[in-house]
DNA sequence: GCAAAAGTGTTTAATATACACCCATGA
DNA sequence: TCATGGGTGTATATTAAACACTTTTGC
C-alpha cells in the first residue's frame, strides 16, 4: 500500500447526476451547471465536488443535490460508474465517481451554488455540448435508467406522492421512448405489487377523473395476491 | 473544482478480484494475497494498488493482474462498484475502484509480487476473514457475476479454448449453486448463438465421447437461426 | 452386457403480446 | 350529445419448466 513517491495523487471527485421529470410529463430533465473557469469555461457540466474528509462516497452526492437543489425528499440515488481517463481533465488525474439522483416532479428549482455561476435544467433528450467527459457519463446514466425501469420499480419516484396510471405511463414512455399498450402496462404495474390505490381520484380535463395511487414503500405482497387484492378493490 | 486547503486528498487504489476455476471445475476460486504489514498484517486482502500516473483504471486492473499472475488470456473484465466509506482503512481516507476478472481455468499459478509476502487461491465458497472491507467486495462480485450469467455469456470465458456441454453446465452450476436440467440448460446455452461445435470430441472416461463446442467471440446469428443451424448439424 | 456420462423431445405452465370497446365527466 | 381521456378482458404467441429414455464407449 507504500506510495511510491513523486507521483501526486490523483484528485477525486462526486458527481451527482440530477433528474427529474418537466410539468406535464413532457420531458426528462437534467440540473447542469455552467462552469464559471478554465477549462471548459462557459460550458455546462454535471455538479460535483470533492469528497469531505468524514462523509461517505454516497453522503457526498447528497450533499451536491442539497447544495444545488431545494430538494427535500430524494426518491433514488445509486453510484453510477467511476470515469478516471487520464486525460479526461486537462489540469490533471481526475478521478470521477458518478451517482445519479432521481427527484420527484414538483416543482424543483435549482439554487446556484458557491461554485457554480448559473445552474438550470436541460432536456436530457437535447443537451449542449458538455464540459470533460460528461456527455458521456449522461448517456451511461440515461441507458442504466432505462435498463432499471425494466425490471424495478426505480421510475415511481419520479413523480409526486399521488399519481395517476396514465401519468405514470407517460413517464415510462417519456424515458424508454416508445409507445406502450395501455391495458397491458397497467396489468405489469400492478402485478409488481409496489402500488396501492388512495382511494381518491382526480380530475384533469372534460373527461372520467382518474384513480389516484401511491407507491408502497415497504416490499409489497406477491403479485397474484397483489393482482387479487386489486380485483377485489375494484369490485367494490 | 478548487479543492480546500487543509484536507488531504483521498488515496485512490484499484483492486481486481481475480476469479477462475478449480480443476474439475468443482470450486471457483480467488486469488487473495496476504497482507506483510499492519493493518490487518497477515490477513488476506484483494490484491490491488495505486493508479500510475498515464494509465486508465481498466489498465491499472491489467496490470495488477499481469502482476499478481501469469494470466496471458483474460477472459473478462469489469468494473464493480467504487467503495469509499470514511474508516474503511484505518490509516486514512482511501477509495477502492473494484474490478473483477475472470480468467480461464488453465492451470494458471500465482506469483507473489513486490508488495504480496504470499498469494495463493482461495475457493470463495470457503474465505478465510479478510483485511478491510474485502470480505464485502467478495460478495458484492459474486452477486454481480450470479446475475450476469444469468443472461450474458460472461461465464463462458472461465472454460479454455475447447469444452463440452457438461463442463459448461457444470461451471453453470457451480457458481450459481443449483442443479440445472441438461436439456433445457444445452437449449437455451445453445439458443444464444454464441457457441459453435469444433467437430471434435473428447473421451473422458468409459462413456460416451462429448462434443466439443467453442465460444464464438462474434456476435452470433439470432437465436433462432443458430438453433435451426444446430439442427441442421445434428442432422449430418 | 454393464456401468457411466452424452445426447435428445414433448407436454404443460407461465408470461408476454396484440387488440377494441364502454365509462364518466363538463361543456 | 359530444369530445376526451379513464378504464377493462380475452385470445394468441412466446418462453420457461418439468420430465425419461436411448446412445456410445471401455472393460
């Protein structure tokens, strides 16, 4: 574990790929911030900072989205990769551990921080020309996202506490990017077991109010006594 | 990116399980090195170390493990989770970018390296206590590599250049620790479209000879083509 | 001819896909 | 009564799982 000596340690950074979805589902977006210097000047960038002494590799994402956003209930946060490219910063070794964030739809506003001079969020489907190598850590972000949305429940918390099945769709459809069969994504939805009916239900238009859920947090029942006990609610 | 004053910067290692598998493919098997100092002087640790100043991670990884075997043909290489809790190490702030690799079965021995007093396999179904958090990371590896095997190729490396069915199914076995059924197991293997027979065969006691397959390293056919391909073999 | 592993199909269950109409609402 | 999105079921195709006997070999 001797260091050899005349080699300066390479730096180590936390960036926190912040997401979230644009009022009326319309868009996936994500926080950048413009860089204020060299290099990369003007340009935007993905926030991150240096890990401090005591937190942990995950705090320090947290802490990132506390300081960039007025964000209070964080729905998701796992490590994405770690990018160490030489070369991938041109003031030196640089190397990045890459989180990504999802933050529920209200109504976020980014503050800007101490570090960055503007902060705001782009359409992760039409982005600028990105500082360093941050392109491409937000096309492995978005492609892990969509792999996820698959086969868990990680998408739910893209949206508020109370949601309807169609707005949930919308979501699903905004990320993956195709069009899915109404009646057959709400039979998989429900048979996850992770949605329960609030018994309210709203109304958005000149049309049948849709039926409200919200996401159980705790590890659900198994599907068939899931699928069952919505059929039984229905039946009502 | 200004980096406070006063706090030093993180240590930076990368460790490389290095995974392969016993003769007769009945265990799979790490290679752990024995620590020399304190802490954690005589545990077993991964074997790992920093990042030289031009190399990218996957390179630091290369090298560990062209350090610590005489591996020539790596079968597989990924990276698996960046660990940094604050007290991982007890003499400082150090964060682990964990690789692991799978190298094929050929009797492949360890040497010991500069820093590694001793390396020797371990079979990761029976792991002596190890330094740090490395015990975590084993089983971190072992989950991720049961998961891609169940729908990739990934495992397919850890045979040599020629192997049967059984031997597969029997890798298959091994590290998912369940009973497989051999037909539907040579279906689906088969289905995938990424092994091609080699027309030989090879005896391995008084029974029937097994066909020899190898692992086609090209993106195959479809499924469904290889299947009807490996029909039309078998009519021959 | 026997022991031992290699090699092969079919039936059934579960899961995924395709597809069209009625419902509740406010204007 | 009409326009709008909400809400439901069934038939078919695909995929996964269970299951047993014949073949080839050396002794």
């Amino acid at each position: 574990m001797a260091r050899k000596l005349g080699t300066p340690p390479p730096a180590v950074t936390v960036d926190t790929i912040i997401l979230t979805v644009g009022a009326g589902l319309t868009d996936l977006r994500v926080l950048l911030v413009r860089r204020g210097r060299a290099p990369f000047a003007g340009r935007w960038a993905i926030p991150g900072g240096f890990v401090e002494p005591g937190e942990s590799l995950e705090q320090a994402a947290r802490r990132e989205l506390a300081e960039e956003t007025a964000v209070t209930d964080l729905a998701y946060l796992e490590q994405l990769y770690t990018f160490g490219d030489p070369g991938r910063d041109p003031r030196g070794r640089v190397i990045t551990v890459a989180y990504y964030a999802l933050v529920p739809a209200a109504g976020i506003e980014p503050h800007a921080g101490d570090d960055a001079a503007d902060a705001r969020w782009f359409s992760m489907f039409d982005l600028p020309r990105l500082a360093f190598d941050h392109g491409r850590i937000l096309d492995y972000a978005l492609a892990r996202l969509r792999a996820k949305m698959e086969y868990t429940t990680v998408g739910f918390g893209l949206l508020g506490e109370e949601f309807t099945l169609s707005e949930l769709q919308s979501l699903y459809e905004l990320i993956l990017r195709r069009r899915l069969d109404k009646r057959n994504f709400r039979r998989r939805i429900l048979a996850m077991g992770r949605l329960e009916p609030t018994g309210r239900s709203r109304m958005n238009g000149v049309h049948r109010p849709a039926g409200l859920y919200r996401f159980a947090r705790e590890k659900g029942s198994t599907p068939k006594a899931a699928r069952k006990r919505h059929e039984a609610t229905r039946r009502k």
